[in-house]
C-alpha cells in the first residue's frame, strides 16, 4: 500500500517568517501534486512535479520532487497572512491507479 | 465552466435517516471522485467512476453506502441508514485523466445527530 507521510502535522507561525513542509514516502511516485485547502471549500492544485529532482517555483512557494521520486518539500518564503490552509501532497503511481493524498500541513500565519 | 459542484453544501440528519448527496462534474471529464475528509483520516477515497461506470469502490465503507452515476453530469452518494460517524465533508471532484489535476467541488459537510 502506498503511503504519503506529511510533516508537520500543524505549524503556526508569523508574518514574515520562512517555512518548509514535507512529503514522504517509501514509494516511488510517476509525479506528485501539492494542494492548497482553505476553511470551507475543496482543496486547489497548487503545481504538479513530474521529474526526479525537480524544483519549481510559484511567486513565494518553492516545490521540490526529490530525486528518486519518493518524497517532495513545499518551502514558503517570507509567509503571509494569506498563505494560511491545509497544504495536500498527493503521489501518483501510474497503472491506472488514483492519486494517493496525505493527511496534509495545516499552516497558520499570523500576521 | 462553473466548476464542479454539490449540493446540499450542509446536511444536518438524525441517525437511520437517509442522506442523498449530488455531484456535478465538469463538462467534459470522464472522472468522477467521492471522497471523504476528517481530522483524524485526512481525504480518504471512497469510490471513482470512470465513463459513468465505478471503476474501484474499495474505499466505500460499508453496504450503507452506495454511489451512482447515471450519466456524464451526474452523480449521487447515499447513506442509508446514516451514522453518527459518518459525520464529514464530503467531495466530489472531477478529471479528464487520471495523474493530473482534480477539480473538486466546495464539499458536502454532514453532521449525522
């Protein structure tokens, strides 16, 4: 069975401050999606990565699929009020299967 | 497009009573999600349904639960008879292939008294 572990679990922090959050697992995963939820609505694709080693970038965040295709990082730089939410990774392992989703970060950023 | 969406958005329901919950995936998406979110189980997978036809149920819980898809822009979960720990939101998302991004609807939150 494959596994999506997410850590940590909660992180409160301030305005300003840098953070980092992750995604592993013992499975090797075809790609990998990060997710963002806010209270009361359905979670929100953020990127997909697809190659080992991968690094994107989305304005803040910075996403990394590590090389062997088994874990990922969200970084956020200098986190604003705005960026608060659950943040989801979910794996996909090919052969037709669905994604896998881990139990998510929730992020509280005060300003 | 709208999105995906579902209704009721809230479900308020005593125990043994019937719940219906609706979906309707974007036009165009051959995939259709059920899930369930809780605190402590995080988003599980209760059942996909691919060209209207239910492809792996295996996360559905038990025989109180069913789900259809009668055809391409809608679909129902039913609880029959509900439970107090049925209580969660539930959502529905949609895709136009599997491996890439789902589109999920606002959730159902049922509360079962």
């Amino acid at each position: 069975t494959q596994l999506l572990e997410q850590s940590p679990q909660f992180l409160s922090i301030q305005e300003g401050e840098n953070l980092t959050v992750y995604c592993n697992s013992s499975s090797v995963f075809s790609s990998l999606q990060w997710y963002r939820q806010e209270p009361g609505e359905g979670p929100v694709l953020l990127v997909t990565v697809v190659t080992g080693g991968e690094v994107k970038k989305l304005k803040r965040l910075t996403f990394q699929f590590g090389d062997a295709r088994k874990d990922s990082s969200l970084h956020i730089t200098a986190a604003q009020p705005g960026d608060t939410g659950l943040y989801l990774c979910a794996g996909y392992g090919g052969s037709q299967g669905n994604l896998i989703f881990g139990k998510g970060t929730k992020l509280s950023v005060k300003p | 497009d709208a999105g995906v969406i579902q209704s009721p958005r809230h479900e308020v329901t005593e125990m043994g009573q019937e719940v219906t919950l609706r979906c309707k995936p974007i036009s165009g998406h051959d995939y259709l999600f059920w899930y369930r979110q809780t605190m402590m189980r995080g988003l599980e997978l209760l059942i996909y349904f691919n060209n209207n036809v239910p492809i792996d149920d295996s996360g559905m819980p038990e025989d109180r639960f069913s789900a259809k898809m009668p055809n391409a822009s809608f679909s129902t979960l039913k609880i029959q008879p509900s439970e107090p720990r049925d209580s969660a939101v539930y959502f529905c998302a949609s895709t136009g292939s599997l491996g890439y991004e789902q589109y999920f609807g606002p959730g159902t939150r049922l509360t079962v008294t």
